[in-house]
C-alpha cells in the first residue's frame, strides 16, 4: 500500500504544476456557499468504467448530489460540489454542515479516500476549520466535520485495482507396485507479461515470474498441491482481445514421467488476468510401475514341490 502511495505522491509532483496553469485546484466559492471539489485516480490506467461520487451534508443544499465521472484525468478535479443554504450549528449563531464525499463501490478495486493528499493539503491548512478527519488514506470517506460558507476543500479518491489469484494445480498420478518411492518434488514456474506480488522480474525475457519448490510434505492425501502468483491487473476495454497473460510450466522432468498440462507456454500462454478475475491450470505427471511379478502362496508351494520332484529323481539316477 505503501508503494501505491509513493508512486501517486512522485506523480503529483511532477502534474500537478503543469495542471494548476491550465485548471484550478478548485472553483472559488461563490459568497455565502462553499465548494469540494473531487478527484478521481485509477492506478491501471482505467479509462472506460464510469464511477458515481456522491456528497451528503447534514444540512444545506447540494445540486446535484452525485455525478458519474469517465475517463478522469491525474491531477485536475472531476467535478466540484456546490453547497449552499447552510444553516446554522445547533447552539451556535455559526453557520457549519457536516460532509462527506464517497464513491459507489467498484468490482475488483480497493477504494481510499484522502481529502490531505497533493495540492488539496493547502486547502485544508487554510481553511483548519474543516476538521478533515481523514488525515491519510481511509477506507470510509473523505469527511468533513465543519464546512462553512466560503470554505474551499477537496477530497482525493484513489482506486487500486486488486492483485488477481493465477493457480497452478501440480497432480502426481502414480500407477503401480513400487510408485511410493517415487520422489515428487517439483519446481514450478509463472511467468505474466504483468507484475506478479509475490514474484521477481526477469530482465532477460521482460516478465515477471515466480518459481516455487515443491516438497514431498506440500501434497496432500491425493498428490495434489497448489502454488498461486498474484497478479496486477492492468485495465483493457471490454471490447478487447487483449489481456494480462499467463503461463506455467515446471524444470526438468524425468524421460519416465509423462507430463499432461494446459498452462500454456511463452508463445501461446493459456491463461488471462483481467480486473476482478484471475485464472488457474493444472500440471499432471503420470507414472506408471508394471513391479516385479511374484508367486502366491500356493505358486511357491508347487514350485517347492516340483524341486523337490525334480532332485528326487536327480539323486536317484545318478547315485
């Protein structure tokens, strides 16, 4: 979360002096009104899922109280929220409300909220009154506890998209007298063409990868185990054949394993990443033991009873 907030803090510093030239931080309110102005930022670069924003006041008059924002741009404000008719604080001859800014809830994003973040800080520094309760990123709200008239605030709505699960199932069918000695360690390895969590990046090939090791202890009663990379999810339009691709494979098998797998491979990866949705494949090694054959109590009876025939007649003849 951290490094989220760095890269929006590095990004600031270089936009939003280029933006102040061209828009206002915010509208200068009008006599007698105040304004919170609202900006929306995507970190995968989302330029089609429309949003709803929506401020509630506990008193006064806001028209409209919700505005649907496309395509928002890094840096300047989406819309600024007008409120007027302010009344005044019960037991005070001061007018005040108290407002809050929130967006409707978007599938596989984390939304926060900081009404101190970039230019909008000054704002708040001016104007101390307003009482931002959300002094760093919050989960709820861009709050305010004291909005009076001619108040200038703005509230900044940051949405990260999820890192989305890609599942790798490693199976061991073993078939046969003599399979429990079969070591089934594994090394398995996803590679995306986007950033993996938990991952590394490889310079080489321009991909992000994980290898994980696989011991005898990571399988359950069945062979089974299950290794997961979690991706980033970059957007692309509805409308588009392209995606955050995936695929999986693992190192050096045995000649006397036979490998069944759908995960892909580098030039035809087998699995997608999108917002709100990861994918999984399955690997399944196959080994097959034929044993020794062996003789039942009954097969080591005759075969007893037949040398014993056999040197009877040995002794006799040649004795």
């Amino acid at each position: 979360m951290k490094i989220k907030r760095v890269f929006f803090a590095l990004l600031a510093t270089l936009v939003l002096p280029l933006t102040a030239m061209a828009q206002d931080i915010a509208p200068t309110p009008q006599p007698g009104t105040a304004v919170i102005a609202v900006s929306v930022f995507f970190n995968n670069g989302n330029t089609g899922d429309p949003v709803t924003i929506r401020l509630q006041c506990s008193g006064g008059t806001i028209a409209p109280t919700e505005v649907e924002v496309v395509d928002p741009i890094f840096g300047q404000y989406e819309h600024a929220f007008v409120v007027e008719n302010i009344p005044l604080v019960p037991g005070s001859n001061l007018p005040g409300v108290e407002c809050s800014v929130t967006q409707d809830p978007l599938a596989g994003y984390e939304t926060e909220y900081d009404c101190l973040f970039g230019a909008y800080s000054s704002l708040v520094d001016a104007n101390p009154d307003l009482s931002c309760t959300t002094n760093g990123p919050s989960s709820e709200s861009c709050l305010y506890l004291s909005v009076e008239p001619d108040d200038q605030a703005g509230c900044t709505i940051f949405n990260n998209a999820e890192y989305q699960p890609v599942e790798v199932t490693k199976k061991w069918d073993i078939t046969g007298m003599g399979g429990d000695y079969t070591l089934t360690g594994a090394d398995i390895n996803i590679v995306c063409d986007s950033r993996i969590a938990n991952g590394n990046f490889s310079r080489k090939w321009r991909r992000w990868y994980l290898r994980e090791e696989l011991y005898q202890h990571d399988y359950d009663e069945d062979g089974v185990a299950v290794v997961t990379a979690w991706v980033f999810p970059w957007w692309y339009p509805e409308d588009s054949e392209e995606g955050n691709f995936c695929f999986a494979g693992e190192d050096t098998v045995d000649s006397s394993v036979e490998v069944d797998s759908d995960c892909g491979s580098f030039l035809a990866p087998a699995m997608e990443v999108f917002v709100g949705s990861g994918d999984s494949c399955t690997i399944t090694n196959t080994v097959f033991f034929e044993g020794i054959p062996t003789l039942s109590q009954y097969g080591m009876a005759i075969m007893a009873l037949l040398m014993l025939g056999v040197g009877f007649v040995g002794f006799r003849r040649f004795v």
